[in-house]
C-alpha cells in the first residue's frame, strides 16, 4: 500500500504559508556574507506567490522591486509584506508588462493563473529578464512550443529560466531516478501513479469574470485542468523516470463536484511507454476521510522504486538493488527553497547551463496534455496525435480590465 500523509493538501499548503515564513537563515543555511542581491518581481500575489516570496525573502538573495497582479488587493497586501513601494503595485492584466517594463528589474517570479504562464515567461525573456516560473510552464501544445523556442534564445543570451517543481529539486528523488536508469530495478514492466487530493474550495461565489478569475483552479482554459494544474506533481515523476508515453486510454469526470466550473474531479488512465505501462487516477475531492497522496511506484524485473511526495522514497530490490532511500519529510517547501537557491547561483554566475528544467517541465505537460484528451475522447490517443492535434486553449478574458 502507498504511504500517506497525515494531513489533507488544504492544511499542508495553509500550514506551509504561515510557520515557514519564521524560517531563519541560520536554519537555511543561505545567509552570505556580501552576496548579491537579485532585483526581482513578483507576477502573480496569490497563495502560491506569495508562498514562494517567502523562501526569495529567507534566502537573502533576493530584493523584491515590483509586483503583478491582476486584483489590487492581492497585490496590495503583498506589497505591504514584502516592502513593495505603492508605485511599483502593477493590476489589471497588463500589469506585468509594466513591471516588465522597469530597468531596476533583473528578475521574475511568475505564479500567476497557468494560462497566463507562457505568455508572461515569453515577455519576460523578450524584456531581457531571468525567470522563476511555477509548472506548469503551459496548458496547451502550441503554449509548449512557444515556450521552448523562447527558452533556446534566452540560453543564448545568458538568461536563466528555472521551472520550480518541488521533486526535481530535492535529492532524494534524483538519487532514485538515477538508480532507476541504471538498472536498479531490472526492465521496467508496469507500475502506479496516485494523486489524490481534497475539494478545493472556492475563493468567492458568483460567476463574473473576475470570479472566474479568482476561481480560476476550477476551469480548464484558466488553470488547465486537474491533470495538468494539479496531477502534475505525480506525473512529473512518471515522465522523469520513464520519458515520453507511446499512448494513453481512459476516462475522467466530473461527478461528485457541482459548484461552479469545468475541471475533472477525477481520472482513470493508462499510460503505455517502451517496455510497459503505468496506470495513472487521480482523486480532487472530499471523500471517506481519505488523505492527500501523490506518490508513484514503478515495478522492474528486478525490483520496484517508490515514490512519495513528503513520505519514503526508496528501491525494494535484491541485495545489489536495494536502496534504503529516505523521507522527504517537508518536500513542498525544501524542494523549492532548493530551487530558488539553484536560480540564485545561475543568475549571479551568469551561467543558466542550457536551462535545463524547462524541457522536462514541458514534455511532463505535454504527458498530462495525452491523458486529458485520451479521457476526454474516450479512446485511446498517441503521442503523435497530440502533437498533429495541437489544440490551442483560449481563455475567454471579456470583462476584465485592461
């Protein structure tokens, strides 16, 4: 049975937003005498952004010179926690085109909605800035696309882009991976990927564009949906370990919420790759006390590697194979705050080594992109077919100031 953690996904990111911001520098071990600090604005004022503004902040690198947001309250209370100058709030949605316009910018941190994610990475490059941006780097092919041409150039112009997915960041996953294509568990054949997650709830009632907006978790042309938005976690690791997927089945649907939005509350997919296949749910609601878990297992030959996300990763093998691995006991926090200081370091060296996060972060939506038309089509789809199809998502922005 795959481990668990003991608190649901809504208590483990509101505990992780409070108690972690009185993390010290001592404790991070970051502090440096004389280091340089990274001019850096914030596009995107919500939980997650400003969750990470906390670890930009503990680090010690960082000096926060502008925000985006498109609701001046989120922006406003940001910027009165983070020492934001009142003329550097930017709302609207081309705020961030006036952050990006600022010289005394070197940097930005984008947590904005997903759709927003390639369009505001892309101008951020184009403004001659490094970017910090939160998976998923898009929500559609053409997004992808776009994504990784834009990437290519700012490597050559000697600008970092780093995606922050807490699992690449932290040790204990990649010394498995690495174990895992080495052969530490013999030919894969078949394994299981589970992401399974509590009701978000809705941040205000209605249906007015800027609820929507704010509710934006719950529809697909704002967040993507729950796949990409959400199972991404798990599926990073199946993409990591296994590469690109030959083809996907299976369904999904939206049965047990009914307040507003388009979003899966659940998935049922099989994900066939070179040599096996994993079968892949995915649970986003309230039910029967059961707890968040995000966590994969991947069966060999030989032996089996399992991960989970804040519990044990390890290799159940023979005595060459076996490795006892360990606990990621607070990985949602040290998997970024990992990040951030790999950002830091490629920017003030001036080397963003090839950006190397970005592909995978791109072929693991491009994965999540394969199962959410195999569900939604009922048959089962090839990669091939995704990339032919090339489906643009164009959210309907009408309503909503300038």
């Amino acid at each position: 049975m795959m481990t668990t953690l003991p608190v649901s996904r809504r208590h483990f990111l509101s505990a992780s937003t409070g108690a972690a911001f009185a993390t010290s520098l001592a404790s991070l071990g970051l502090a440096q005498n004389g280091i340089k600090k990274i001019r850096i604005g914030c596009i995107g004022c919500g939980n997650r952004g400003t969750f990470v503004a906390g670890i930009l902040k503990d680090d010690g690198g960082y000096e926060f010179t502008a925000l985006a947001d498109y609701f001046k309250d989120n922006g406003d209370k940001f910027g009165d926690t983070f020492g934001i100058a009142e003329q550097m709030r930017f709302s609207g949605l081309d705020g961030y085109k006036k952050l990006l316009a600022d010289p005394n910018v070197d940097a930005v941190a984008i947590h904005s909605p997903p759709c927003f994610h390639a369009e505001q990475l892309v101008a951020a490059i184009e403004a001659g800035k490094h970017v910090l941006v939160a998976k998923p780097v898009a929500i559609d092919v053409p997004s992808c696309d776009r994504v990784r041409e834009a990437v290519k150039k700012a490597a050559d112009k000697g600008l970092v882009v780093l995606v922050d997915v807490q699992s690449r960041g932290d040790a204990l996953f990649q010394e498995g991976i690495k174990r895992m294509h080495e052969g530490a568990i013999g030919d894969f054949t078949f394994g299981l990927c589970d992401y399974e997650a509590d009701t978000i709830p809705l941040k205000v009632t209605g249906d007015t564009p800027e609820a929507r907006l704010r509710n934006w978790v719950h529809y697909k042309a704002l967040g993507g949906d729950i796949i990409t938005e959400q199972n991404i976690h798990a599926a990073d690791i199946m993409s990591w370990a296994l590469g690109q997927p030959l083809r996907a089945t299976g369904t999904n649907g939206r049965n047990a919420i009914t307040f507003a939005g388009d979003t899966a509350d659940h998935y049922s997919l099989n994900f066939e790759f070179k040599g096996g296949s994993m079968n892949f749910m995915s649970r986003q609601y309230t039910v029967g006390g059961m707890q968040f878990t995000c966590a994969n297992k991947f069966y060999g030959s030989k032996g089996v590697f399992m991960t989970d996300f804040g519990g044990r990763v390890m290799i159940r093998a023979g005595k060459e194979g076996y490795w006892a691995g360990g606990v990621t006991k607070d990985l949602y926090r040290e998997g970024s705050v990992n990040n951030v200081r790999q950002f830091h370091g490629q920017v003030t060296s001036g080397k963003p080594e090839g950006n190397a996060t970005v592909e995978p972060a791109i072929q693991t939506v491009l994965l999540t992109l394969l199962g959410q038309m195999a569900a939604e089509e009922k048959r089962t789809v090839t990669f091939d077919e995704l990339i032919k199809a090339a489906k643009a998502v164009a959210p309907d922005l009408s309503g909503l100031k300038a």
